[in-house]
C-alpha cells in the first residue's frame, strides 16, 4: 500500500535546505519519495506504508527546520 | 605576506549557503581563511599573497552566487 502525505516547513530558504530535508526525512523506514516545494515550504512524503507524524517531524527538525502543519 | 580583501556577495541565503561559498574560496591557492558574514554578505578573503578579483569572482560563481562588489 503506498501511501503519501504533505506537511507544510518552515525556515527553507534555498536549495541546500531542500537537500537536507530530503535526505533526514529520507531516512525514515519505508518512505520512498520526498519531494519539496521550496516556495511553499510543502512536503509531500510517500511510503510503503504510513510513516507516523512524529517521524516526520522528528526528521525536519533534525534537519534544523520546523514542521509547522500536517 | 599576508592580504586580506573584502568582498559582497549576493545571494546567500542560509548557513548551507555560507558553507558552500567558504568551500569554493578556500580552494583558491594561497588562501588561508575566508569569514562570511551572511546577514551582510560580506565574504572576507584572507590569503599569503595577493588574491586576483577574478579568482574570487569565478569561486563565487562556480559555488553558484554572485560577487556584487569588491
């Protein structure tokens, strides 16, 4: 079952932030696609199954970035 | 001898950013430090000997920003 969710970030600001974002939200077991909308901030997050939101969250952070809406 | 130049460079928008121009400078042969002021853009080249403009301009550009005064 694929399943895909868009969390909207806060603090991206060019496309190294994208970058890092991607690749910590990445990491995240069974997430197979994220793409950025450096614009709007919005992520939307695919995966084999769904990733709870506070992977999410924990990875953007981790990043240095805020998940400011699910 | 020691020379330090400052330059403005546009463009830097984030930490990344500031990292990625540091990088590309401190190729250049003969520089020992580069400081960065992103707020400002300031990038301040510092080096053992003389350090042509267009040197810095091309590491500038090469890490994909733009030197807007010398």
């Amino acid at each position: 079952m694929m399943s895909s969710e868009t969390y909207t970030v806060s603090g991206m600001t060019c496309g190294h932030c994208v970058g890092t974002v991607k690749t910590e939200v990445g990491k995240i077991s069974g997430v197979t696609a994220v793409d950025v909308d450096l614009a709007t901030g919005k992520v939307t997050v695919t995966a084999n199954e769904p990733v709870e939101e506070a992977r999410v969250r924990d990875a953007v952070e981790e990043a240095g970035y805020e998940l400011t809406s699910a």
